[in-house]
C-alpha cells in the first residue's frame, strides 16, 4: 500500500434540515478505500452524535449549525475539530467541540492513551504541565483542577498537543474553550515514537 505522507483531500460535505445546517469534512482520493470508508464513518458518527446530544431530535424547534477545523493535515495524520452551535432560546446557545485524530493509512482513530509510550504516567505529566499553564496565565477556575479524564478532548496541531475543556468544564461562559497547548518537545520522553506524535518531532 503506497504511503500518504502528503496531505490528503478533504472536501466539505453538508446536513440540512429545517433549523439545521451542518457542515463537516470528508476525506477522498486515499489508496486504501477502507481507511477512507472508516474515517469518513467515524467523522458522519460525530457530527450525528452532537446533533443527537444538542437535543434537535428531541427538539425540531432547535437551530443547529456546525462547521469544522482542520488542525493537522501531513505526515499521515489527519487531526480535526467538528463545532456545532445550538440555540433554543434563553439568554445564549451552546457550542460543543470535539475531536477526531486519524491515522490516514489504516484509519485508525487515537485515543489520548494511544499518543504515549506503554506505561508512561502520562496523566500525571499532563495534570502538571495544565496545573503550571492554569497559574501562569491566571486563568480562573469555576472549581480546583482536579486533572484530565482518561478520554479528555484533545487534537494535534503542528508540533503540539493540545488538550481542551468544553465550555463549563473548567472556567465561566464568557471565557470559553479553555485550551492547553503543549509542545512535544516538552513530553518527547514519554511520546511513543511510532505514533501521531513521534511523527510531528522530526
């Protein structure tokens, strides 16, 4: 199977519905068509989930829009953010961002856990590096950092990893998306060489 180190295709796909406009990214053009079928499953599965979980289903009177981020795109991983906005009254809407990180030859999907050596505390160094970054840019807390979930968000961006909260999770409204970019320089000892972050070093 030929290599995809170069940046793949993504074209712009979207849902419509009454009081419903999403638009989300598709991959095309890969060699391996499972691997594309797979990411493009897994891309349609996310963007039905936030729907699902904005309540429009439950709603129909809910108006959702949704658009997309593409932050990696090179050396065969594709890392993204799908945002969908929704309102149904009251004094504001809700955004949910999530993220998906792809392994562009086989598919595959990464979890947090996927990007560190076997056995790593990686939990432990990335509670650390957030808890210092929390102090240094005096970012105020609705409640005390208790540290990141197994599954916490993140995606990759150039040479960084960049772990988030969603809105509520660690500050107020006003100040939104919390993010935590981490340079993996700063966690090179403890990044599996062989994963989306062992490629983003060299």
């Amino acid at each position: 199977m030929p290599q995809v180190d170069l940046p793949v295709r993504i074209n712009t796909a979207r849902t419509v519905l009454p009081n419903l406009s999403v638009y989300y990214p598709l991959v095309e053009g890969l060699p391996n068509m499972v691997a594309q079928q797979t990411i493009n499953y897994r891309i349609q599965a996310l963007v039905n989930q936030l729907i699902r979980d904005q309540g429009y289903y439950q709603n129909p009177q809910t108006e959702v829009t949704g658009t997309y981020e593409i932050k990696t795109n090179e050396r065969g991983i594709l890392s993204l953010n799908i945002i969908n906005y929704a309102f149904a009254g009251g004094a504001h809407g809700l955004t949910i961002t999530k993220s998906l990180t792809f392994d562009v030859q086989t598919g595959r999907v990464y979890e947090l856990k996927d990007l560190f050596k076997p056995g790593s505390d990686y939990v432990k160094r990335l509670n650390q590096i957030i808890e210092k970054q929390i102090a240094e840019r005096k970012i105020p807390l609705l409640n005390p950092f208790t540290g990141i979930k197994a599954d916490q968000d993140f995606y990759i961006a150039d040479k960084a990893l960049v772990i988030y909260f969603q809105l509520y999770e660690l500050t107020a409204y006003v100040y939104g998306f919390t993010y935590f970019p981490i340079s993996v320089y700063e966690i090179e000892d403890i990044i599996d060489e062989n994963g989306p972050l062992g490629k983003m070093i060299y």
